[in-house]
C-alpha cells in the first residue's frame, strides 16, 4: 500500500525544527504514554481504534442494519463533537447527489435552534419511515435535549409504543437524564467513553453508528485509524509527520502567524473541515493562547478570501489537503466554435485542471508571503479518511501541548451556557 499521508512544507528545513523541538516531542510523547501529562483523563482515544471492543463495533453493525432495514430516514440529534465528525465524514465519502440504493436519508438535528428548521424537519419526517439517533452525554445540552424533545414527542405520537424500537441512545454508561430515559423506555444504548472527550470520539459509537447507518464502511475506516496509530507511534519529528505538523504550527505561531486556514478543493470536504475546526479551535483557544482555526473551500474562495490571503495582513498559513488519487473525473469536450476559447483544455479533464489550479494558489499565496504546508492523502476512501482523522486527533493534541495548553477541556464554553440560563431564568441559575 502507497503511504497513506505525507507532510511537505518548505519554510524551515527539517533539520532546523527538529533541533528546535526534538527534546519537547520526546517529552510530551513520553508523558503522553505514561499518561502524566495534562488532561491525561482523557487520551482515551489515542489506542482507542485498536481496543474498540469487538463486541461494541459489531453491536453497532447489527443496529445499523436494523435502522437501515426499518427506515427511510434516520435523524442524528447531537452538536459539536456529537455532530460534526459523523457529518464531516458522511460528507466526504457520499455521493454528491444520488444516495446509494439501500442506504437511508441521514439528517442531523440538534445542531441549531432554527424554529423553522425543526418543524420543516418534522413536516418533512411525515411521509417516510424513521428512526432517530440521539447523542448526548448528559442528555441536558440545550440544543440537542430541545430536539429529542420534539422528535420524542413526535416518535411516540405516531409509533405508539413501538417507538422506543426507533430510538437509539449514545450516552453516558451509567447516568444522566438521557441514560436514564434509555432504560426507563428500552431503547438500544452504545456509550460515550468516559475517556473521550467529544471533539476526539468521531471513531468511538459517537461516530461509528450514523456512519454506519449511512452506509459507510466503518471498519475500514478504523482499519485507517489503526494504521495511523502504528505508523505515528514514534517520538521523532523527522518520521512522525503528527508531530511535524504539530512542532510546524507552533514555530509558525512564534513568528507571528496566529491563523491557520485549512484549504480544500472538493466540495465533499467543507464539513471536514468544520470537524477540524472544531479540534483546534477548543483544543487551543483558551488563556490568550493558540491559532486561530479558519477554513476555506477553492476554488470557490479563491474569488473570495483569496485576494485577503494574497494581500492582506501577513497573518496567518495555509495547509493545503490534496487527496492525490480521484475516483471519477469528468472530460472537458471540445467545441466547433470555440466561443469560451477554451479547446485548449479539451484533452484535459476537470481534476486535471482543479490540481492546476491548486499549485497555481499554492505558488501565489507563498510568493505573497504566506507559509503553505501541504497533506498528500492517497485517497479519498473510508481507509485514508479514517487514518487523516487520527492523525489530526494526534497532532492537535501534541500542538496544544507544546503551547503549554490541556488539549482536552474547554472552559470557555461554560461562559456562553451560564449566560444562556440567566437569561432564559432556568430554575436554580443564578442571576445577576
């Protein structure tokens, strides 16, 4: 098998960064494994591709033939790290258009608080067969409890009493209001790890069952995930391109350069890279510190964000992610007139001309003073997604820590939620 990712870059030599952060990597690496660096409660994900119970992956395989065999329509209830990852990778490896015959419709909810979107959802949900995965920890988050609210209402009001054999909990192993409704009605339950926390659980029962549900190949991606393990479980920056990436961030932030945009060029890919926003975006955002995660979808942006990249305030780098091997292509025919003066293109093909158009922004931006890092994937397949996933899991986390950040909580968050219920003068809150 080809090498599923590799890392170029161009602006400080390898040798250069590894005397700069050699002694740091081994020391967090090593930490990391001992499980004494900060946070540690929660690296539960870094072996988890390799110790998922056999038990566990293929209860989730035998639900989500069952969902798939009874529904039409499976609605997904959770937000952020409960929503983003299965979306992003939903997105990335479904057709564009045309779902594939036996697979259901997935939708998510949960993920806002738009009036209209619930009740369209649900005005929608009349005329098909539907199940609905519901995924929360506690099963209070605000978003999420509000629609299993309404869709729980919903569910019972037309399945009777068979609808708790349409729901399926993802929650806490042993308590909260939504493990406690699961076995007070009978629905089928998978846990959240207590060791995981949400923005890095995509490849636990998190993710694993409305990927399945949707027909994605779940066990190659975590075939993906276990290859990723085994191959960056050095300390060495030199082989470990987690950690190069990780040691590229942090010199990048020294010199000034406190944006990151990721940058994509399949359409399939913007829900990724909402995913990986999310990871860094918590992960390091927090006492003043870390990158500002941002995202763009080319060439769409290049008419855009593009000039703001080519000529704005020298900021911020790029890293560019390129599956190298496309599936389909489209060929670009030619014409008798020639109106559009295009025939010159006419023995190349849409990908042909997307790569092109690549390096030329890459060439651009990095003439204009941006740093341009660049991941070539081998393919856009469960496998190769499944191992990308892993390596940005380990490289975020290493980046936070060589911030001198806990990688794994968020106290920010709590600021927005308190200010919510005062507001919504939520019993027992307390108000200004």
């Amino acid at each position: 098998m080809s090498i599923p990712l590799t890392l170029n870059q161009s602006h400080i030599a390898a040798s250069k960064l590894e005397e700069l952060f050699d002694t740091q990597v081994k020391t967090i690496h090593q930490e990391m494994n001992k499980g004494t660096s900060e946070g540690a409660d929660y690296l539960g994900w870094k072996n988890y591709p390799n110790e998922i119970p056999l038990n566990e992956l293929q209860d989730a395989l035998n639900v989500a033939k069952k969902l798939r065999e009874n529904a039409d329509l499976v609605v997904v209830i959770g937000i952020g790290g409960s929503y983003l990852g299965a979306k992003a990778i939903q997105d990335a490896l479904s057709p564009y258009f045309e779902k594939k015959p036996g697979d259901p419709e997935v939708l998510f909810a949960g993920q806002n608080l738009s009036g209209a979107y619930m009740k369209q959802l649900v005005s929608y949900m009349g005329s098909k067969e539907v199940a609905v995965i519901v995924i929360s920890k506690s099963g209070t988050t605000t978003e999420p409890a509000i629609a299993f609210r309404i869709l729980l209402e919903y569910m019972e009001n037309r399945y009777g009493s068979s609808a708790s054999e349409r729901i399926v909990a993802i929650t806490d192993k042993s308590e909260g209001a939504l493990r406690e409704l699961a076995v007070r009605s009978g629905f089928a339950t998978f846990v959240v790890p207590d060791d995981i926390g949400g923005r890095y659980s995509v490849l636990t029962p998190v993710g694993l069952l409305p990927l399945a549900v949707a027909g994605i190949d779940i066990e190659q991606l975590l075939a993906g995930a276990k290859a990723a393990v085994h191959d960056l479980s050095n300390a060495d920056i030199a082989s470990n391109s987690a950690y190069h990436y990780a040691a590229l961030r942090t010199h990048l932030l020294a010199e000034g350069y406190n944006v990151e945009i990721l940058a994509s060029f399949s359409p399939n890919l913007e829900m990724f890279n909402e995913w990986w926003k999310q990871l860094f975006g918590e992960s390091e955002g927090k006492g003043g510190n870390g990158i500002f995660p941002a995202a763009v979808a080319f060439p769409t942006d290049l008419h855009s964000l593009g000039q703001y990249i080519q000529d704005g305030q020298r900021m911020l780098f790029e890293t560019f992610v390129h599956f190298t091997d496309d599936a389909e292509d489209c060929a670009i025919p030619s014409t008798k007139e020639n109106l559009d003066g295009l025939n010159y293109l006419s023995d190349k093909t849409v990908n042909e001309i997307n790569d092109v158009m690549m390096h030329g922004a890459m060439e651009a931006h990095q003439d204009g003073g941006v740093p341009v890092l660049r991941l070539e994937v081998a393919k856009q397949d469960a496998y190769h997604v499944g191992y990308l996933i892993y390596f940005f899991q380990l490289s975020c986390a290493m980046s936070a820590y060589l911030q001198g950040l806990n990688p794994f909580d968020q106290p920010g968050v709590e600021e927005y939620k308190n200010n919510i219920f005062r507001l919504l003068e939520k019993p027992g809150h307390v108000t200004r």
